[in-house]
C-alpha cells in the first residue's frame, strides 16, 4: 500500500455499530490499524447479549444448529413443556422462512460445508484473544479447564458420539469419561452421571461483561471514541459513506460496520437488504456460590443446561427460544432452570440472585455474516454468531480490520458472505 493510500485510511472515520464482545473486538482491530474509530450503542459496552453468555471460549463450537439428528428431534422437544427448545405460536408466522431456509441446511453436504466454515473461524480464536489479552491487560479472567459434556445413560452418551467424532476429526481432544473420572474432576456432581466427553482445550472467560467492558476501556484510553445512544436511521450519503441518525446528531461514517447483534438485520433492511436472522433467546439465572467448588463449565446433555462458575456466582444458562425481540421474558424459565441446576449439583444454592433474558443473534446456516454489504461497498457486516459471539470476538474483529484495509487475511471470508442466502 502507498504512503498516500495509508494517509488516507488513518483520517477515515470508522463508525462500529454495537458495542457487544463483537463490536468492540472490532473496534479494537480497526484501531490497530490505525484508524480513527467510534463505538456507538444505545447501551453500555458489554450490556446486551455479551452480559449473559456461558463465558466459554468454545473448542468444539463448529456444529451447526440445523443437522438431520436435530432435524428429527425437533417435535419432541416442542412437545416438552420444560424442554431446551421454545417456540412462541405466535412468533411462528414470521419464523417460519428462516425455520425453511435452516431445514435446508441439515443436507449432509451443507452440514459439511457450515462445520468447515465454522472451524476455520474457530481454528485461530484462542490466538486472537492471547494476543488481545497481552495487549489490554486483561488475561486475569481467563481460566482454562476445559468443559464437561455428562450423560446419564450409556444411550445418551452414544447419542452425542457423532458430533464429538466430527470434532476428533477436526483435531479438537475429546475424552471419554467414566463415573469415577467424573467425580475426580468435577465432585460436586450429581451421581446420576454416569459418562461424559471432556474437551481440555476449551477455557472460560470468568465474567463476560468485565472482559467486554475492560476491551472498551482500553479502547477509549487509546483515543477511540464510545458514544451512547440509540442509531435511529442509517443512509448512504451521496458523496460517500454512510451518515447515521444517532438520538440528536448525524455522524458520517467513511467505513460504518454494523455488529447490533440481533437487531443488525433492521439496520441492513434500512439499507435494502435483508438477511434472514432470527433472536435465539437464551435465559440465564444466578446463584451463590457459597463453599460449593466448580472449576469449569459443566453440560447436563440431557437437559441441554450448563453451569459456569463465574467471578460473582454459578451461572446457569440455557434455552433455545424464538419469539421475536419484542417478546418479554418468560418468567417460568427462571424456575426450570434451576430445577435443572439441583438435578446437576444437589448442592447447589435455591437463591436466585438475578435472572436474565437475552437476543443471540442467528442464521439458518449457524454461519455469522461477515463481509461488505452487496450494493454498500464501504458498509460492513460483523453479525449473526449465534452462540459463538464470546468465542469468535476476537477473530471476527481481525476479519473486518482486513476487509477494511483491502488487505488479504488469515480466513477465506466467502463463506460469511451476506449475499449467501
């Protein structure tokens, strides 16, 4: 790159829109850079999605939503009144492209295709992060430990056998445990498990919000900018780049990249494009920790629940549920969740300090979309990651840095495309 060319981008404006774990990430890399960047929210860094997630950083995070096993499982967990997976009736009308479009993605060769793609953005993550953690001081809420996937029944665990062949596969340690290495690891748990998969190369971040939060810091400390408030209309403007309606005030983005999470797609639609994403809302609650020792993330398989030690209390987390984001919460999820949470440590506190309800933003594919918006050259994607948003951060965040540079990077992006669908 010329030295007029590098003149150029270092007085360009970036705008990031979104201050989640993915925006911020982002922001980050654009900075890097060089570059004079803007975080805007309507929320304080790290306050939306990123606040409530499982803390991990996910090894083995390259199975897709939409397979033909969980194709098949689907009406039996609908039927479940206490099951993993919600869906709202009323929601189902405006659901029931997207639920289409993922149907069509369970084809052995699409399933094939979402796991190589998601393991490539998987391959580099804990990487990215090292060097990020180095960088802003931050490495104290790393914990490695792996994560504990537990079955009851001998049929459960075989279950669960294709997806851990595909990560053994791909080169992510998957062991086989028994009762007593159970016990051993983790002895708090209920004896009912009797088997499980460890994946050692798995961490935790212990508190989501403090990491996004301490990113955004730094990033501020650097000379970036944070800005909070609501972005009302996004318009390209006819001498170049984008002008965005932020509360009061038009800012003009040379480069603006979108990353509001499950909100992204109205801004695209402002844009007129549309991609197909959906809210998977996830639920979690809070409880003491008292003298109860938990050193990682632990998986009931069976009831698709985990519990994650954090720096403030265990969090229990789960849930898969579409019914928009406009829906509130249903309260009944806080009580099943720790009816879950007793059946996996019998120990475990009954107060519930908090409860939460957040938006993961998803696509049919399981794929976030990463990339230049078709029709918008200088207006780029950074969303729809699902359950990997904390995982992917970092990597995503070097993605966009590239694309914005023109730069070749480390990732093939074509498979993150918006125009994919």
């Amino acid at each position: 790159m010329d030295a007029e060319h590098k003149t150029k981008d270092r007085n360009a404006h970036v705008i990031v829109a979104g201050a989640g774990i993915i925006g911020v990430c982002t922001a980050l890399a654009l900075q890097r850079d060089g570059l004079r960047v803007t975080l805007v929210d309507r929320e304080a860094p790290g306050m939306g999605c990123s606040y409530g997630n499982a803390g991990l950083l996910h090894a083995g995070g390259c199975i897709p939503l939409a397979t033909p096993d969980s194709l098949k499982k689907l009406p039996s967990m609908l039927m479940d009144p206490e099951g993993a997976l919600r869906i709202a009736w009323r929601h189902l009308p405006a659901l029931s492209p997207w639920l289409l479009r993922m149907a069509a993605q369970a084809r052995p060769d699409r399933v094939a295709h979402n796991i190589r793609a998601l393991h490539a953005l998987l391959k580099p993550a804990r990487h990215l992060y090292d060097k990020l953690f180095r960088q802003t001081g931050l490495q104290h809420l790393i914990r490695s430990g792996g994560e504990l996937h537990l079955y009851r029944h001998q049929a459960s665990m075989q279950a669960a056998q294709w997806g851990m062949g595909v990560l053994r596969e791909k080169g992510i340690t998957v062991q086989d445990l028994d009762a007593a290495s159970i016990r051993e690891l983790e002895p708090a748990l209920d004896k009912a498990f009797q088997h499980a998969h460890f994946l050692p190369d798995s961490d935790m971040i212990t508190s989501p919000h403090q990491l996004t939060q301490g990113l955004a810091n730094y990033f501020a400390q650097q000379g970036g900018t944070v800005l909070r408030g609501e972005i009302r209309s996004v318009r390209p403007n006819p001498s170049g780049g984008t002008d965005l309606q932020v509360d009061g005030q038009t800012l003009h983005a040379s480069s603006l990249v979108l990353s509001t999470g499950a909100w992204s797609g109205q801004l695209t639609q402002q844009l007129g494009v549309r991609v197909p994403l959906q809210s998977w809302r996830g639920y979690h609650i809070m409880l003491p920790r008292g003298d109860l020792s938990l050193r990682r993330v632990v998986v009931d398989s069976d009831h698709h629940v985990a519990v994650s030690p954090m720096v403030d209390g265990l969090r229990v987390i789960g849930y898969l549920e579409f019914a928009g984001l406009k829906a509130p919460a249903d309260s009944r999820r806080s009580h099943s969740l720790l009816k879950s949470a007793q059946r996996l440590i019998p120990d475990i506190s009954g107060q519930i300090t908090s409860a939460w309800m957040g938006h993961r933003p998803g696509t049919p594919d399981s794929l976030p979309v990463i990339g230049p918006l078709p029709g918008h050259p200088s207006v780029y994607c950074a969303f729809g990651h699902g359950q990997l948003g904390l995982t992917l951060g970092a990597t995503t965040g070097q993605m966009i840095a590239d694309l914005v540079a023109g730069r070749q990077g480390a990732i093939d992006p074509t498979p993150y495309r918006v125009n994919r669908f």
